[in-house]
C-alpha cells in the first residue's frame, strides 16, 4: 500500500512539466492541458497492465504506470530537444513523424522497464513486447481524442479572461490621436475610427469599399484602391472623413517596358509630408531548393517604386528587390524603409524553378541564409543602405520611432536604427501593429488562442513601459489587415 506513495512526487513532477502528452508537442501554455492527459494516460495504463497482469494489485499497478510514463516522456523529450537542433524539421506532415516518433520511443522505453518492474511474475519479452504495443496504442488512441478538446476547452477558457480583465480605461486617457482600422464585417471593407478622446469607434459612412490590404491614411488624406475595381488600377486620394477624391494615380499606366513584368501593387505608403507616396510592385512568389521533394517557401518579390502624388509622375525606383513584408518612411520624407533579403540573389528563384511538393516556410526558423532586414531607400540620392534587423516596419506620427518585428518581438527603433524598447510576445501575433504618435504605446493585434471554424485578435492597446498594461478597442474578434494611428491635435500621450 505504501507504494502508492510514490505517486505524490511522480504527479509533482510532471504537473509543471511542459513536456509531451501522449507524444503531442506542446505550446507555453500547454501545461496544464498535458498534465491532465499525462494522468489520464497513467490511470489508463494502470487499468490495462491491471487488466493484463492479474497477480499484481491495482495500486501497485498504479505506480509502476507512473514509472513508466516519466521514463517514456523523458525519452521523448531528449527526441524533442533533438528535433528542435534540426533547422529544417518542420512543414505539412512534421507532427505525424513525430507523433511515429514518440511511439516507438514510448514503446523502446517502456518494454525493458515492464521486465524489470515486473520480475516478480515474471513477464517474458515476447510478452513485454505485445503489452508496450498494446498499452501504447491505446494510450495514443485516447490522447489524440481527448487532448484537443482538452486544449480546445483552456485556450477559450483563457480567451474569456483576456476579455475580462483586459480593460484599463485610464491607460487609454493617457493616449491620444485617431486610430483607423477596417470594420470588424469581412464583407464590408470600409474604414471606421477610433477616438480615443472619446473612447468609441465611429463608422466612415462616406468611405467606398475598399482593398483590405491596399489604403494608408496620413493626416487627413487618405491612400486607397477600391474594393474589386478590376481592369486599370486607379489608386484613389481622398480628404477625411468625407472621402471626397483630391484626385487619381493609374497605377496601370506604368507600363512593363518601365518597370518589368509586374502583377500587382503589395503594399503602399504615403510620406510623412504627404507629397509622395511608395508602392511595393508584385513580380512573383520565391522559393529555395530544399530537396527533391519539397522547397523553401520564401517572400514574395517586389519592386520599390515612388511617385508624386500632385502628378502622378515617378520620383524614384529602387535598384534593389524587395520582400513583401511592408514599408514605412523616414520622417524626413526623402527616404523610405522597406524588407529585403541580405543575399538577393534569393530573388532570382521562383516557385516554378524547384521541384514540386511540400512547402516548408521559413520565417522564424532562424536559417541564416534566409536572413532579411531592413533597408533604407533615399528617394533623392538613389543610396540604399542598411538600417535594423526587422520586417513590417511603422512609424509614429510624430515621426520620431520607428516599430519592426523580429520574429515574434515588436522592437522600437529610433531614426538610425538603434534599439529603444521592445515587447516582447508571449503568444504569435499578427505582423501588422502600429505605433501612437510619441511612440509610447503600441497596438496590436493578439491572436485568438481558441480557433475553432473562426479566425482573428484581440485589437489591444499596449503600454511599453508596463507591457502587462493593456487596454482592449474592441471585444470582437476580427482580423486587422492594416492598421494605422494617426495625431489628433496636439498629441499629448
């Protein structure tokens, strides 16, 4: 009876342990889901060597399935750690290998420990091999049902909270300025407002349908191509609120002789001065070889081009390709910021240059030879010169710091690209945030853990010098393609 002690430091061991349930690899935050499992796999067990193996009682059992459980996890976990040094594991199809992987561990582990825990009846290894199958098979099966709705069930339980107590109204007082965003509806691509002198979204009654991924606001104009305009594409610029049309730029009238075999507009941004405006021409999707079977799916190739917004005329093009991972100026409006890789000739591959088969991304692996950053493109002298380490830059409006992701992390940048503050995430994000005009708070779009036939984020007001401070602008879940905060007058955050 006093072995069933030994059950007390084993669940103390595993409770804490962001180890595998099952052979399922798990996230932060998936503790609590895998000690619920862990234990439900050890009493399963216990009942099936119990059932299997009558001379021995149903506790003593019990603890000899703990044994087992804490030799096979920690196996898997040294398989784990031995995965993770592989940079190029991963892609459609990686949790199938290594759910197979865990279950012959689990088995290779757990066969020599039933000889050995129960030598008394004695078990033989033809015997010992038929029970690791056995018990494994079952424990796999009920894992794999009972873990996700056991994962499904915490992350909503842990969305609800996010939407409790992330409410901090007088964090918002101390912002100021207009945030724009597009409404919450998927099928009605308009802009609305958020006042935060008032503390309300407005709607845009005036505002045209628009290109979710295409409009920039600057001050009181704004840049946009309608919503499914087909044929030419004509960039519209219009006055705030009203959306009254200051005056058009055919895009299309910028033909493939000037620029190439061009397919699309990716990204654009109007100058702080609001006098140029920088477009991201889409040419292709690139890829890397990676073996016979699979590639590297990489950034899509762009080119940087600048023109003059009174007449529409081109000011400049860059002579360097570009990722589509957004652009943002300086505020002296001469130069602009946008993503390329380090080794461009990474460009010259296209999906239709490797072989055919699985996709593997490579964003957030850390490959080396796949680094990007950001580079600074002078519209006056044509210079192009490095800057920071980051993708999907944003400026404040006071013009003063500059917001860039790496990897998961939001860093604050100033003018030359020295590191002024960052935040760290302490789940995926969105890559699109934005900055408040003095660049104290950021706003951000935080992922919805509990993804079930829905998408999108919490849209979230983040103080940078107490991140745990947060203010939510909106309880509906949607997804922000852009986002943009722009001064009210004066800002005084």
């Amino acid at each position: 009876m006093r072995r069933c002690l030994y059950l007390v430091p084993l669940l103390l061991c595993l409770a804490p342990s962001p180890a595998l349930a099952g052979g399922i690899p798990l996230f932060p935050e998936g503790w609590l889901p895998a000690t619920v499992i862990i234990c439900v796999t050890i009493l399963l067990e216990g009942v099936l060597l119990r059932w299997r193996i009558k001379q021995v009682g149903f506790l003593d059992t019990l603890w000899r399935s703990g044994i087992l459980n804490v030799a096979s996890r920690g196996a898997g976990w040294l398989l784990l750690l031995g995965l993770a040094q592989c940079s190029s594991f991963g892609g459609e199809g990686s949790i199938v290998v290594v759910l197979a992987a865990f279950f012959f561990v689990n088995v290779l582990t757990e066969v020599p420990l039933l000889r050995l825990l129960y030598r008394q009846v004695p078990v033989t290894w033809e015997r010992a091999w038929a029970l690791g199958f056995g018990v494994n098979l079952a424990s796999y099966a009920v894992a794999c049902l009972l873990y996700p709705i056991v994962w499904i069930a915490y992350q909503g339980h842990l969305d609800e909270v996010e939407l409790t107590n992330w409410k901090d109204p007088e964090l918002l007082s101390r912002a100021s300025g207009r945030i724009y965003a597009l409404e919450a509806d998927r099928k009605n691509p308009r802009l609305r407002v958020f006042d935060l002198r008032e503390g309300v979204w407005h709607s845009l009654p005036d505002c045209p349908l628009l290109d979710p991924f295409e409009w920039d606001v600057k001050g009181q104009v704004c840049a946009y191509f309608p919503w499914k305009d087909g044929g030419d594409r004509k960039l519209a610029i219009a006055s705030l609120p009203r959306f009254d049309t200051l005056r058009e730029i055919n895009v299309s009238a910028f033909t493939r002789e000037e620029f190439g075999e061009w397919k699309a507009v990716q990204d654009l941004s109007i100058s702080p001065d609001g006098r140029k405006i920088a477009f991201l021409f889409w040419f292709s999707r690139v890829a890397a070889y990676r073996d016979g079977s699979s590639y590297y799916v990489l950034d899509d190739k762009c080119k940087l081009v600048v023109l003059d917004i009174e007449s529409g005329k081109l000011i400049a093009q860059a002579d360097r390709w570009a990722s589509d991972a957004g652009l943002c100026w300086l505020p002296d409006s001469d130069t602009v910021l946008f993503v390329s890789y380090r080794d461009e000739t990474l460009y010259n591959t296209t999906e239709d240059d490797v072989p055919r088969g699985v996709g593997y991304g490579v964003r957030g692996r850390g490959i080396s030879k796949f680094a990007c950053g950001l580079y600074a493109f002078n519209t006056v002298t044509g210079e192009i010169t490095w800057f920071a380490e980051g993708d999907f830059p944003s400026a404040c409006a006071m013009g003063s710091r500059i917001l860039v992701w790496n990897e998961e992390m939001i860093r604050i940048l100033d003018t030359q690209g020295r590191e002024r503050a960052r935040l760290d995430s302490d789940r995926p994000k969105y890559p699109r945030a934005a900055l408040s005009p003095s660049g104290r708070f950021v706003l951000a779009e935080f992922a919805r853990r509990r993804v079930l036939l829905k998408y999108g984020g919490l849209l979230t007001v983040v103080d940078l010098d107490n991140p745990t401070r947060r203010h939510l602008l909106d309880v509906t879940w949607a997804a922000y393609p852009r986002l943009d905060w722009e001064a009210a007058e004066p800002p005084n955050d």
